[in-house]
C-alpha cells in the first residue's frame, strides 16, 4: 500500500488515513521516512481511540520482528496504560561518563590494554554477571540506583542526581517489599542476583569510548565540562532478563526463545501473590490478545492498571543499576590499567523505553516512548540545578565508527511530547560498501581508526555505517525541528560490543 502524507514542513510530516482516529506528526525529511511495513504500525495504532491528540515518530523510526509499534515511536493516553506500545525492556538506555583523559594519558597502545581488560570485566553475553544479595535485587526494585552506589561505594561524580528520576521510577512514592513479590514473582527477582554488568547481546548495546571533536554550544559545553580532545565513554544498555520477564508478565509477544517461555510458565505458575487472583485475569487477557490487531491496556486506576505499572517500575531500575554496575567495573579497569584513579563524571544516564505522568497541551497524560528518549527543554527542568540552565542531555549515537552527537531538549518541542530520536536509525536501502562479513567489517573499521572489540556475533556486521541513516541528516532535522540544541560532537577511537 502507497501511503499519502501531507508535508508540514522539509522535516515534518502529517499521516492521517480514512481508518486512523488520530494523526500522526513524522518528524523526518524525505529521505528519512521509514518503509511501509513501518508505516502500515503506525497506521494501526492510529485506530486506537484511547490515543491522546496524535502520535509522534522520530527520524529513527522502524519496525521490528515481533513488534506491534515501532521503535522511535511516542504515544499519550489520558487513562490507559498500553504495555504493547513499548518494547520488552523496560528502560533500555544510554549514559555518558566524561574522564579527564587526554592524548596525553589516552596512547593507542593504553587504549588497546584497558579494552582487553574491558572484554573480560565488561561481558556482552554471560549467564552470570556481578552477583548481589537478594536483598539488593529487592532494594533496587524499591528504591532504584542509590542502593547500588552505597553496596558498591561506587567513585562516578554525579551519578544519581544526573540520572533520570534520580535513579529511581517510583520518585518519592513508597513502596515496600511486599508490593514489589505482588508484582514481581521471586523466580524473577532471583535471576536479577546474578544479571548485573553484563552490557547484553541485543541489537546494538555497546560500550563506546569517543573523544570530543567539537564543542559547538561553547557556553553549555563548558557548563558541562566538556572540552575538544576530552575522552568520554558513551555506553548503551538495559535492565536484563528481570525487565524482560517482568514485561512479558503483562504484554502480548510472541516469546522469542524456549527458555523465556520456559522460565515465565514457571515464575507465574509459582507466583505466590497476595493479587494472584489478579493477576490470572491479567494472564487471560495477555493470552487472548497475541493475535488481534487491537492493543491490550489496563485502566490506570485498577488494580491491573497498578500491578502492571509497580512490575515497570521495578524492574525498569534495573536499568540503572545494570549501567552502574558497569560504570564501576569500567572505573576499576581504568584504575588497574593506569595504575591510578581516574576520575569519572557522569553527564546523563537517560531512558529509551519508558512509561511517564506528564503534562502536555495542559492536560496530565501517560506518555509511552519506545525508542525514544525524553527532551525536556530548560523550563520543563526547573527542578534540576545543571540541567534547567541547558535543557535535558539527549545522545545521538549513529554506527560504530560515525560521529555522535550531544545534544539538550528545547522548550520548543511540543509535538514530539518533548522527546527525540535515541540514534539515526536504520537506512532503507543499503550503502554500495556495506559489510557483508566480519574480515570486510574490521577492514571498514580500521580505515575509520577505530577499534572494535569482542565482536562475537554474526549480527556485528550490521552495526556497520552503511546500515544506518546519514548522522548528519538527521541533526540537521532534528536543529530544524526545535527538538535539539546541538552541544558537542563526538568521534568513536574504541567499541566494545557483541
């Protein structure tokens, strides 16, 4: 099916079909608009009618296997929670850590040793990561990341207040342990012990060194203390197999491998929850959706509604805790390599899969972001010493040996919900160079001087550039669009992924 779109503007576009109840804003030029199998998603949720005014894409949007809404997409509903918008991994994400590493200190061959060490303390696939007490899983679920930097005495700068939601989804909400083993079945919960540090094996999760090429906002730059030449770590990971699970619970999706089916029948056939009688109504409902075209939801003031929104929560700050882990084994390995502490300072550690209460076009919404990072503008932070001064930091990685970008949220980005693209997203028809295989990967790498690490998978080859949308394209939309000031630029020296 040919699709008809009204152009707004050279990097906005308006969808709207005989058969959608809402519209939807696609943020992208021409060249960036996605195939039509992406489009025939965005149709269908268009049907929706418990959509709040239209939905939001992102120059990065795509459909994936086994997904009823494609990434990069962003949706508001009054009083509805859809857990079938959002993919199975609850805050997925990206921090950076800025270093004051140089040249200097930063040799070819320093780099090449501390990424040696990375590839053991930083695993990409392990059954086993960095085991915790039980009592910490439960913790963080309750409280999210400050009680991993107190368990770890962790040494990063900043890390829980230039977190999102100071690490923790439920903010000031309390929440006891039993709330947490009504929602969350201890099988789950015991998994999470042994499933911290490990940057995961999906898509493109990574671990990125990159040095500062540019600071383009001099003023803002400097508020955050980036400087040209500065080494910083860009690292893109999520909450694991408790946040997988935990979704799953609620949402309708064809699960992928045996032993996700496996270990869910058995977490929920021993669920011992005081809201078990709930929660079987949930199962039914989750089990009589996987084929339809509509989306499950749950009212958000029942007792389904909550059950599902204390399990996102939970298990979303593993997401925090899973990168903070990781951080402190980077900053062990630094100081094992260089012999000496070196300081860590986190910038932001931000959400690409989440579930928020917010206010937009003066009415309080849940706002559902898959893919999609939120970019609030200076007045939207008010509450953030830094960040109400700059707007909220937003990441745009593109491939692994592209430029990145670092960039804030405006106060002039209504249409997106204030959110923006979490990387360029993939291309529609493939580069002439594109890697076919690993040899013809490294070869590419190694023109661009940047070294890649581990690469174990079959799938690396498609974290090549030219399977990716231009980086430079979609800032330019972005700036156009007023979702984005442009703050630094960044140039990828090492790569640590699966």
């Amino acid at each position: 099916m040919s699709y008809n779109l009204n152009k707004i503007s050279a990097n906005k576009q308006d969808l709207k079909t005989s058969e959608m109840l809402v519209p939807a804003i696609l943020h992208a030029s021409d060249d960036l608009l996605p195939n039509d199998e992406t489009l025939a998603q965005i149709e269908n949720l268009g049907k929706d009618q418990r959509l709040f005014r239209h939905i939001a894409t992102m120059s990065d949007v795509h459909s994936k296997k086994g997904r009823k809404v494609p990434t990069g997409s962003v949706v508001a509903t009054a009083n509805s929670l859809l857990p079938q918008i959002n993919d199975t991994a609850p805050n997925c994400g990206m921090r950076l850590i800025k270093t004051n590493l140089t040249d200097a200190e930063m040799t070819p061959e320093m780099i090449d040793k501390l990424f040696k060490e990375l590839v053991s303390v930083v695993p990409t696939k392990k059954r086993m990561g960095t085991v915790i007490p039980f009592n910490l899983v439960v913790e963080i679920c309750r409280k999210g990341l400050a009680p991993v930097l107190e368990h770890f005495k962790t040494r990063t700068k900043n890390e829980l207040q230039n977190t999102f939601s100071k690490g923790n989804f439920f903010r000031n909400e309390a929440v006891s342990n039993s709330d947490i083993f009504n929602a969350i079945p201890k099988l789950f919960l015991y998994i999470g012990k042994y499933r911290l540090g490990i940057l995961g094996a999906a898509g493109n999760h990574f671990l990125d060194l990159m040095k500062i090429s540019q600071t383009i906002d001099k003023e803002k730059a400097e508020k955050f203390g980036l400087f040209p030449g500065q080494y910083v770590f860009l690292m893109h990971t999520g909450s694991g197999l408790l946040g997988q699970y935990a979704s799953y619970m609620f949402t309708p999706k064809k699960k992928e491998h045996l032993s996700q089916r496996i270990i869910l029948k058995l977490g929920t056939l021993f669920f011992k929850s005081q809201l078990r009688k709930v929660y079987s109504n949930v199962a039914k409902k989750v089990a009589g959706h996987k084929n339809l075209p509509e989306f499950l939801g749950y009212d958000d003031m029942s007792l389904e509604g909550k059950m599902f929104m204390t399990s996102h929560k939970a298990a979303a700050n593993f997401g925090f805790a899973n990168r903070s882990v990781i951080t402190h084994n980077l900053d062990m390995a630094l100081e094992k390599v260089f012999g000496k502490q070196i300081e860590l300072d986190l910038l932001y550690d931000t959400t690409h899969i989440s579930i928020e209460k917010e206010n937009h076009y003066g009415k309080d919404v849940w706002v559902h972001r898959n893919g999609s990072v939120r970019a609030n503008g200076p007045k939207r932070m008010k509450d953030h010493a830094l960040f109400s001064e700059t707007g909220e930091p937003v990441f745009i990685p593109s491939s692994m040996s592209t430029p990145a970008y670092i960039a804030v949220g405006t106060d002039e980005n209504e249409s997106t919900f204030f959110s923006a693209p979490h990387g360029t997203g993939r291309r529609k028809k493939l580069k002439d160079d594109a890697a076919k295989n690993k040899s013809e990967l490294f070869a590419k790498m190694e023109k661009h001087k940047v070294k890649l690490y581990n690469a174990k998978s079959k799938g690396v080859v498609l974290q090549d550039s030219s399977y990716y949308k231009d980086v430079e394209e979609v800032i330019g939309g972005m700036v156009e669009n007023k979702m984005v000031d442009i703050v630094a630029k960044m140039e990828p020296v090492a790569v640590l992924m699966y």
